[in-house]
C-alpha cells in the first residue's frame, strides 16, 4: 500500500489544531492519521502568522513566463554572436585599411 501525500486545506488545518486543543494532541493526530510534527508546525504558523500561515507556499514558475525566459536566453546567444563577428569584422576592415594606404 503505497502513502500518497495528503493536501489539507486550511478550514481542515484550524479544526485539528482546534480539535487537539480540546481532546489532546496525541488523540488527535491518530484520529486523523498525521504525525505530531506536522501538527506542530501547522500550529507554531498559525502562531507566529495567524490563518495566512496555513496558506501552502508554492512556488511554481509560469509555463509562458518560463517559455518567455528561454526565448530571451536563446536572443541574447543569437545578440552576443552576432556582436562578436561586427567586432572582428570592423578589426578587420582597419587592418585592411591601414594595409591598403
């Protein structure tokens, strides 16, 4: 039997944090199958940050942002090439001038 991660919202996350304060933690956790650890941290958060620090913190990139950060590497090799042969270009057209006179 394979445990797949459990998402509380947090109306769930304050009722067992309520609920452990009146019927006692260790009861608690059992009834909702959760490790005390979690049940501490969820309630040191919402000590420290009140309901907003039961909020999951995710940070997940936008596919068009990242899509949009990949097209603007992908410019900047094509840019910096392409500066590279304009300066050697001009080199050499000073070395030909200056042969030339």
């Amino acid at each position: 039997m394979s445990k797949s991660k459990r998402k509380f919202q947090i109306d769930e996350k304050l009722q067992i944090l309520r609920e452990g304060e009146n019927h006692g933690v260790d009861a608690t956790c059992r009834k909702h199958q959760i490790a005390r650890s979690l049940f501490y941290n969820w309630k040191n958060k919402f000590d420290r940050q009140g309901p907003d620090g039961l909020t999951p913190k995710y940070h997940r990139v936008d596919p068009q942002l990242k899509a949009l950060e990949k097209e603007n590497e992908r410019l900047r090799k094509i840019i910096s090439k392409q500066a590279l042969e304009l300066q050697v270009k001009e080199e050499l057209l000073k070395k030909t001038k200056l042969h030339y006179r």
